[in-house]
C-alpha cells in the first residue's frame, strides 16, 4: 500500500481479513499513520483537548497486527509492467499486488507569494501540533476559500479568539455542495462570533518580504493584514504516481477505477481521495470524499488485492459538518447543483425541531427534500439545524435516494417520538409533504 491514511490501513486490513498470512507493507511519507486529520481544526478550536485523541492505535499495534509500516518513505516510481516500486533509501521493491492511496494535495492558489511562511496547510498532524503553537501568538488569520475545511478552520480560529477573515470567489460558504439558504444561517452565526466574511472576493497575492513570513494577503477588495493565512483550496487527487505510471485518470484527475477498485493496469487497485467514483443518480466522477468512503473503499481494493471478492458501488455522499452554531448536512446534491446540471425538481421544505417543544435544549431543524417531478422520487437534500439529528438523517436520506424512496414514502414514514430525542412531527415527514402539495400545484 502506498499510503497510510484512511484508505491505506484500510486496504492493509483487508488484505489481512481474507489472508492473515499475507505479507502486507504500507509506505507513508509521514511521521505516522492511522490518525484522523479531520479532528485537527477542533483540537485548533478547543473542542477536542489533545491531539493525541486523534490517532486511532500506536505503532506497536500494528505490528502486532503484521503490518509492516515503513513510516517517512517516499515512494518515487512505480512500474506496473515489472510490478516494482522504487522506494527512496530503499531501492527497487518487488510487489504481488499493489494499493495506491496516495490521497489529496491542496489546490495551488497560483498567485505570488506561495513560498512565504505562515501559510498553513491543514493535514499532517505532527505539523498540526507546531502550528499550534503558532495559534497562541496570532492576532489576525486569513482562510482562504471556504470549502469544508475552511468551514471547520473558520469555526475553530473565532473559538481560539483570533480576529479572522475568510475570503472565496463564491457568493456564499461552501457553494459547491451547499444551498444559499442552507448557509444563511451559519454565516450569520460567524458573524456573531466576529468573523469577517468576504465573498465574490478573489486572492490575488501573499504579500511579505521574500523568504520571510506573509504579512497580509492582496485581495480583489484590497488587501488584509494577517499573521497567518490558513490555505484550503479544494482537495485535488495527489496522482503523480499513477500518471507517470501510465495509469488511466478521469475528468477530476482521480484515478478511474471498477467497482472493484482495480484500475487500468492489471493487479494494481485505488482507493480515498485519489480516486474518483461516479454518483449513483447522474453518474458523475466525484473525487475528494470523506474519510468514511476512504476507508470503505480501501477495505474493499485490500480485499480484492489479498485474492478475495468485493464490490464498491456507486455513491449517493451522505455528508455533514458543523459551520459556526449550526450543523449543516445533506444526500446527493441540492437546489444549486441540480439547478447547474439542468436536473428539474419539484422541492419540498420544512422548518421543524429536533425534540417535543417543551423539552429543555430543543433545536431547530430544516430539511429539502428534492425529488423527480413525474414520479417523485427523492433524488437529494439539504439540512441546517442545532446539531441533534443531522447527521442520521443524512445518512437515511442517501439510502432513500439510494433505493428510489419517494416523497409518498417518506411522507407516510414512521418516526420515533420521545420528548427527549424526537419531536412529534419528524421535519423529513413535513418535508415530503409539502413536496406533495407542490407537485399538486405545479411547482
């Protein structure tokens, strides 16, 4: 395996589940494996206390398991034809089966300034602890792009107390996968934590003296001051490997791959962020998908690359986060991707809460439904709420887009009710039926 992140452990597992005997070696250029880089902004923020909770097992846990970890080695080549990579200090390693889970490099902002210091990007944990640190003397930030991560970054900055600004192209956070009104109140929530927004705004430069440390960032609205700038530009499939190794890479740069993840070339498999899957409505390649698809992926390339059978099917991308006070999640795609792909939708929308209205610590809950006009099947949605219930009905809601539910499906569904933990009327149950009343109009 080549990679020791989600994926990769995950590949290594399944090797071993369906041949313990099995020689199985992972190369990682990092200090370690198996820690989660996605708890990093909230050891930043306060939430999580250490970042030792981030990490899975110590090293000797794999070596009990026989996983040779070769920690900090780069692997410089691969040959699929020799089935040989070449390891730097190592030589030339003969292989049987090879799992590339190389992960995802940060989007080049492209613009001057790049080599300065305090430009932070967010993913390798030994390097997490030292900008920690750093945190502690900051008075001004900058996060570049609001994409998931700067969301988290965003969220984290403002609870550690520093002054801080984040700037996208975009007309609101997280336009790629969110809906305007979905992120309404998350922006208003930064707002009040103090955050500066500044969208339809483009980076144009880090700006500080050549080989020192940025001072401030050049924008399309003019320059801000910052004594760190945190870069989370979209995640890109870090494919220099399997490029140079003639493998076959789709329209995101991700490595293609069957619904056995093997790729192009014979007994070599892909799985996490290199990779791209295709959406199990539209049949569009996704690339950069959460550590759970990661993994998933990884257990089934390990066990097919250890002689066993399993299949990866399609996506429909349960996804969910918090952003400010709220927690925003969704299934598939909402309002503003189906509306870029041409998709027409008949919507349906409920505000409703999270428990019984008289129950101590009840929250808001709103939920989109999107469904296909004629025979209104559920084909995405969107939620926003106070953090009870988003993340389960997400995942619901992709097993209904999954299995062809309909807005009369979920309109009859059953619910729990507990004045604790469910409200009498289950927001998804209103949601659909406002969906009905709409199609029955005409909207």
């Amino acid at each position: 395996m080549i990679g020791g992140g989600a994926a990769g452990l995950g590949a290594a597992g399944g090797v071993k589940a369906v041949d313990p005997g099995a020689e199985v070696v992972v190369y990682t250029q990092f200090e370690d494996v198996a820690y989660s880089p996605c708890g990093i902004p909230y050891v930043h923020g306060g939430e999580i206390e250490s970042f030792e909770k981030l990490f899975l097992a110590g090293k000797q846990a794999y070596v009990e398991a026989g996983i040779d970890v070769r920690y900090e080695a780069e692997v410089t080549a691969v040959d699929t034809a020799a089935r040989t990579v070449t390891v730097a200090g190592e030589g030339t390693v003969g292989w049987d089966g090879l799992v590339l889970a190389t992960g995802f490099d940060y989007a080049d902002p492209g613009v001057p300034g790049g080599a300065l210091g305090g430009l932070y990007y967010v993913k390798n944990i030994r390097r997490a602890m030292e900008w920690d640190k750093v945190l502690d003397t900051v008075k001004k930030a900058v996060v570049v792009e609001a994409s998931p991560l700067g969301a988290e970054m965003v969220t984290a900055l403002a609870h550690r107390g520093v002054e801080t600004h984040l700037i996208d192209p975009h007309p609101y956070a997280l336009a790629a996968v969110a809906d305007p009104d979905i992120m309404a109140p998350v922006e208003e929530s930064w707002r009040e934590l103090g955050v500066h927004l500044h969208f339809n705004t483009s980076l144009e430069a880090f700006l500080g003296e050549a080989g020192g440390t940025v001072r401030a960032v050049r924008t399309s609205a003019g320059e801000l001051p910052a004594d760190l700038v945190v870069v989370a530009t979209h995640k890109t499939p870090n494919n220099r490997l399997a490029a140079a190794a003639g493998l076959k890479l789709g329209s995101t740069g991700g490595i293609v791959v069957d619904d056995h993840m093997q790729t192009s070339a014979p007994e070599v498999w892909a799985a996490g962020d290199v990779t791209e899957i295709p959406h199990g409505l539209t049949g569009v390649p996704l690339q950069g998908l959460t550590g759970s698809h990661a993994y998933a992926q990884g257990k089934v390339a390990g066990v097919n690359a250890g002689g066993g059978d399993r299949a990866y099917r399609a996506v429909y991308v349960p996804w969910g986060t918090p952003a400010g006070r709220w927690v925003i999640g969704g299934a598939s795609f909402g309002e503003a991707t189906a509306t870029a792909l041409g998709i027409p939708y008949v919507l349906g929308v409920a505000e409703g809460i999270s428990r019984a209205r008289y129950y101590p610590g009840v929250k808001k809950v709103k939920v989109k439904l999107l469904a296909e006009p004629d025979s209104l099947r559920l084909i995405g949605a969107q939620l926003v709420g106070g953090g009870e219930g988003i993340k389960e009905r997400a995942d619901f809601l992709a097993m209904a887009v999954k299995f062809g539910m309909t807005f009369h499906d979920l309109s009859t569904m059953e619910n729990v009710y507990s004045p604790a933990i469910g409200a009498l009327n289950e927001p998804i149950v209103v949601a659909a039926t406002n969906g009905l009343a709409a199609a029955r109009q005409g909207k």
